[in-house]
C-alpha cells in the first residue's frame, strides 16, 4: 500500500474514473442504437419516425400504427440498462466537482432518477404486448424519468458551473438542459405525429451530450491540475 497516498490524489482519481465513464457510456448508448438501428427489418428503421424504445421491442408486431420488427432488441435493452448503471456510478463517483452541497445532493438524485428510469425502459417495452399485460405503464413511467432526470441534472451542473464562473461550459449545460426538456414537453403535447422521433432523440440525446462534455472537461481540469501540482511540488530549478 503506498503510504504516500493523499486525500487530494484519491479524489482527483475518482473524478477521473467518473469522468472516463461519463464520455464511454453516451458514446456507448449512441453507437449501440446505431447497431440496433442498422439491424432493423422492413420497413428501414426510421430516426425521424420511429421511437427509440421500438428498437428494444422483442416482438414482430404493429403498435400505434408502426411496424416493429427489431432483431437485436437485447443490445437496445443491454444498452438502457447498461447506460443507467454506469451513470449512476459515475455519478458518484464526480458528484463532489460540484461546490455547493444542496446543488450536488440535487444532482445525485437526479443522477439516480435517470439511470432508474432508462434501466425501467429496457426492462419494460413499448409494444402492444406491454399494454396488454399492463407493464407498458413502467415503460412510460422510465422514459419520463430518465429525460426529466438527466436533463434536470444537466441544468443542476451548469447552475453550479455559472456560480464558479465557469461561463461557457455552464451555459452550455443549461442550453442542452432546457432544449432537452422543451423538446420533451413539445413530444408528450403533439404526439401521434410522423416525425415524433425527432423530439424525442432531442430530448435523450442533450443527455448523452452532456455527459461526453462533461467527461471530456473534468479529464482536461484533472490533467491541468496535476500539472499545476507536479510543477508547485518541484524545486524552483526545475521548473521548466
């Protein structure tokens, strides 16, 4: 065990880790869709069209009016379950970057909302299937907690980073935030349209947003402040 260990260092490894998991797992859940998108039966998948919840659908069947036909709904699944799992943990792992308590209590719950609700959508299916058996309603419940949650803690972030001074990757949060809210707000208002796919992936995506800006800022602020660290910690003479 090296004895040499400092409270700093331990934190500074954790937001790293946090960090790295944060950028893997939006990356991840994007490429995973496009997978399951590219794996769909005719008719071709549609991203303006169809939900995104149809490609976890393990039935081959109509619902409200489209054609599922998803045959690699388990990576779709494997893929909400997945994401909620890591942002839950990676949310723990940073949630002490944030500098107020209140505001960081707030987004771990949200944290946590998220990731309970996505993990819920790969649970439980939007299908006819789900509405028959009455688990559509869990459904439901997981896609309203996992873009109010993830967005809300977006906003929660950038909230804190404006009230640090940090102007532009605050407000970077706060728009994706907001827009990914409003878009979800616009879906639940005019839903049964062709293009419903479209609110929807902007409402899930300034989530994965988010955590890719999110992950790439806090591992370029560790890497500046070890820098910092190592170069306070030299002897004048050798400082470059």
């Amino acid at each position: 065990m090296n004895s040499t260990t400092t409270p700093h260092a331990t934190r500074s490894t954790r937001l790293t880790v946090g960090a790295i998991l944060l950028f893997l797992n939006g990356l991840t859940y994007v490429i995973l869709e496009a997978i399951t998108a590219s794996a769909w039966r005719d008719p071709d998948y549609s991203y303006s069209y169809n939900y995104i919840s149809d490609l976890g659908v393990p039935d081959v069947a109509e619902f409200q009016g489209r054609m599922i036909d998803s045959p690699l709904h388990l990576v779709m699944n494997t893929a909400f379950v997945l994401h909620g799992v890591v942002f839950i943990v990676a949310a723990a792992l940073i949630w002490r970057a944030i500098s107020r308590p209140g505001l960081r209590w707030a987004f771990l719950v949200l944290a946590v909302v998220h990731g309970a609700g996505i993990s819920l959508v790969g649970l439980f299916h939007g299908s006819q299937a789900a509405v028959e058996d009455g688990t559509a309603v869990l459904h439901g419940l997981g896609a309203l907690l996992a873009i109010v949650g993830g967005n809300a803690a977006a906003i929660i972030a950038g909230i804190d980073l404006l009230r640090q001074r940090v102007r532009p990757l605050g407000g970077a949060f706060l728009a994706l935030g907001a827009i990914g809210i409003g878009a979800f707000a616009y879906l639940l208002s005019t839903s049964g349209t062709p293009v419903d796919g479209i609110p929807e992936r902007i409402a899930v995506y300034t989530v994965m947003a988010a955590e890719i800006i999110a992950g790439t800022a806090l591992v370029v602020r560790g890497r500046r402040s070890h820098r910092a660290t190592t170069t306070t910690a030299l002897p004048a003479g050798d400082r470059g």
